[in-house]
C-alpha cells in the first residue's frame, strides 16, 4: 500500500470502526474469488488482478486498488477452511468513516 496522507487517513479511520458495523452475505470457496466480486465494484479497470492486504489492528483482508489506494468499503474473512466472507461497511459504519476521515484529511 502506498503511504499516502489518504491512506493512513483511511486506516486510522477504519479503526474506529466497530466489528459489528460490517455486515456481509456473501461467500466464496477462495479469497481470489472474493477479491474478483470486490473489485467489480470499484473504478478499477477490468484487467487488474486485485492485491489483498492484511493491516495491523484491523481484522480482516482488505483489497488495494489498481492506483495504490486502500479498498476501505468491503474486506474478507475467512470463517473456515474454503469458505470467505466479503463484509462491507454498514451505513451508520460508513458515515462514521467518513465523519473521522474528513476530520483527518
């Protein structure tokens, strides 16, 4: 992940964010698949191959974007052996992502 003042915005952000502000349905049997259905809904062109990444105090697998930015709306948790969640933040989850971004940047 680049260290840029918006990414570290995001993290620092991100960690305010409870557990219980994700919410997801979706399961796929690899975290390549997951990854795949993440970045159908980013601006990511349709050639990249998306880049997990795992962040210190934060659960979960989050993706990179193709221009080095912090995927910071959904993440992946792997519940078993074969089985990955995609979570994706709440509304209240996400307005209060925001409210601590906006203040950060």
């Amino acid at each position: 992940m680049t260290n840029t003042a918006e990414n570290i915005a995001k993290v620092t952000a991100l960690k305010t964010i409870k557990e219980t502000q994700w919410v997801g349905n979706l399961t796929f049997d690899s975290l390549d698949k997951c990854l795949t259905s993440m970045n159908f809904n980013t601006l990511n062109s349709g050639w990249y191959k998306p880049t997990a990444l795992r962040i210190n105090g934060l659960k979960g697998i989050f993706m990179l974007n193709e221009d080095g930015g912090l995927n910071f709306e959904q993440k992946v948790t792997k519940l078993e052996e074969n089985k990955f969640l995609i979570e994706s933040l709440s509304n209240e989850g996400f307005n209060q992502f925001e409210n601590k971004y906006c203040e950060l940047i």
